[in-house]
C-alpha cells in the first residue's frame, strides 16, 4: 500500500462532520485546524523520519524543522511540540544530540518543547507532534488556486537525491553541506508576507514538487504551467541524478504522479526526475495573484529564502488536458 492510498483510506475512516474542524483529511492538507473561537484556531501535526544524514545535532534539527512545516504550511505559529522518538537502547548519547538539535530549532520556532514518547526500536526514528494556532479566517489552505495564480518555490530540489547519495558514500560531507543549509532553514514566513492573499500554499516533502502541486489542483478545473528551467535545484542533485543515484521514493513519485503530467518540450530525464524527487524539510509553494507575486518574492528573497523563484502559473483546463505541463 502505498503513502496515498493509506491517506484514502485514512479519509474514509475519518468523515468528521463537527462544524469547528477547518480542515483535516479531505484534502491531503498539512495539517488538522480545528476552530476555537472566532479569533483561535489551533493547527496540528505530526511528522517523524529516520536519520539522513551522519551527525545525530544535525538530524534532530532536520527533523525538527520538518514537522513544524506543517503548522508554517498552514499559515499558523507553533506554540508547543512533544518529541516522538523510536531508538536503540545503546545509542543514547546520540539521542540526546538529536534531542538537542530539535529544541534548537523548536525554540528558533518560537514554541516550547514539553515532552513526548520514546519506545525501543532497531532503527532510529525522530519526529515531533506540534501544535500550533493561527486566526480562523487565515487558515492557508492547499486546495484554493486561483486563475492567474503565479506559483512561487522557495528552496531548491534534491535533498532526496543528495542524502541517498550521502548515505551510499557517492558523495562527502562538504558536498551535502548546501543541501543541509536548506534542510534546516525553517519554513517561518513572517507575518508581512502572510499579510498578503496568499491563496493556497503546501510544503514539499515526501511527494515531490509534481506530486505536491497536483495535490493542490486535485478536484478542481485548474491546472498549471510549470517552466522548468525556474525551477531551483541543487546544482549537485543534477549530475547525481544524471548517474543514476535517485532514491525509491522519486521513482514511486513518477510511477504516480506522471498520469497527470504533460511534457510540451524535450526535458532532461535528470531534470525531470528531480521534479518528483522525495523532499524532507522542502520549501513552501505559494499560489497568489500576480499583483502580489514580485513583491512576494523579494521579500522571500530577503528573508533568507535566497533561491526562491517564481516556477508557474495556474490556468483553466480544457477538457480532457492534463493537470500539469511542462513548459
């Protein structure tokens, strides 16, 4: 079974009629929002992922940051977080460095880590559950495209590609040091920018960028454009996937997700398979009008997400054309 057929399943296991659940499985959205008041929401996740890279600091901040994501996706602010941890009883002193990198990035956050659970396990396992609150009414959802919508990237692909070659020696510390950068660099927009209509936005992990997008446009008669020489990518990740070092997660991403897909030039088989690479702790891809798109962007831009791009556009779809082209 794969991870979207669990979250069918997990959608039909889990029809919730209460009137204050903002958004939960129906959408494959990021995050749980449940309403509390009219000006309380609170935002809710979990994420957790084995290690990626050596260092046990390094790995606890990677996957701190990408469960708070989740809440940041969603346009909210993460208030508390609980650690989630699955680890062999004889590497303790490892665990506690992980632990330490990911109150490192929960207090970067701006939220307090208050505990969580541990459990024995072979292989090692770090996440967090976070809880979050945003207002009611800027509940950022990941299905609301609009027409026109410029599509906006904010940190390069191939981190998949990058840690499976890490991981199989194909490529030393240095050379995983960008992709690292990136990894930790938390998805906290400020509140200027999520002052602007930011009409959908997801951030792109486990499904790739193609994946991720068609979740966006999925149910509706949208679909987008996508120029593929904007979109950022790890310089590495491209002569790596050029020799063949992409990770199962990527190859599964294409078999799926490459139905909805239409290619209208020659593209690199290298290039396109970083468009389904499997990202951990990837940006954020933001749907807004393109008034705002430039302005956006420069502020993004400013704010440390230094590879941002403008990568698309969202269009009306003619029938039988399919969601996504590449341009």
């Amino acid at each position: 079974m794969s991870y979207q057929d669990l979250g069918e399943v997990l959608c039909k296991l889990n029809h919730i009629s209460d009137k204050n659940l903002l958004t939960s499985f129906e959408h494959q959205e990021d995050a749980a929002t449940y309403q509390i008041d009219k000006e309380k929401a609170i935002v809710f996740t979990v994420d957790f992922i084995t290690p990626i890279v050596d260092d046990p600091f390094t790995f606890g901040q990677i996957a701190a940051a990408n469960a708070l994501s989740d809440v940041f996706a969603m346009g909210g602010k993460p208030l508390l977080a609980l650690n989630i941890v699955c680890f062999p009883a004889d590497r303790l002193t490892e665990l506690e460095e992980i632990i330490k990198g990911g109150l490192e990035k929960v207090k970067e956050a701006g939220a307090i880590l208050v505990g969580g659970h541990s459990i024995k396990d072979r292989e090692p396992k770090y996440g967090l559950a976070v809880l979050g609150m945003v207002h009611p009414d800027r509940v950022i959802r990941n299905n609301n495209c609009q027409e026109g919508d410029l599509l906006i990237l904010t940190k390069p692909l191939g981190t998949g590609i990058i840690s499976t070659a890490f991981k199989f020696g194909e490529i030393a510390q240095p050379e995983v040091q960008e992709a690292i950068n990136w990894m930790t660099k938390l998805n906290n927009i400020s509140n200027v920018i999520l002052n602007f209509t930011l009409h959908s936005m997801t951030d792109i992990t486990g499904f790739g960028l193609l994946g991720h997008l068609g979740e966006m446009l999925k149910g509706s008669d949208l679909g987008a454009d996508i120029k593929v020489e904007e979109v950022p990518i790890i310089k590495k990740a491209i002569k790596l996937a050029r020799k063949g070092i992409i990770p199962g997660g990527s190859k599964a991403n294409c078999e799926i997700f490459s139905c909805s897909v239409k290619k209208e030039k020659e593209i690199d088989s290298a290039e396109e398979m970083l468009l389904y690479d499997a990202q951990t702790s990837g940006g954020l891809l933001i749907s807004v009008s393109e008034k705002d798109a430039q302005q956006i962007l420069n502020l993004l831009i400013a704010e440390g997400f230094t590879a941002s791009k403008i990568i698309g556009r969202v269009r009306r779809t003619g029938k039988g054309e399919k969601e996504i082209r590449l341009i």
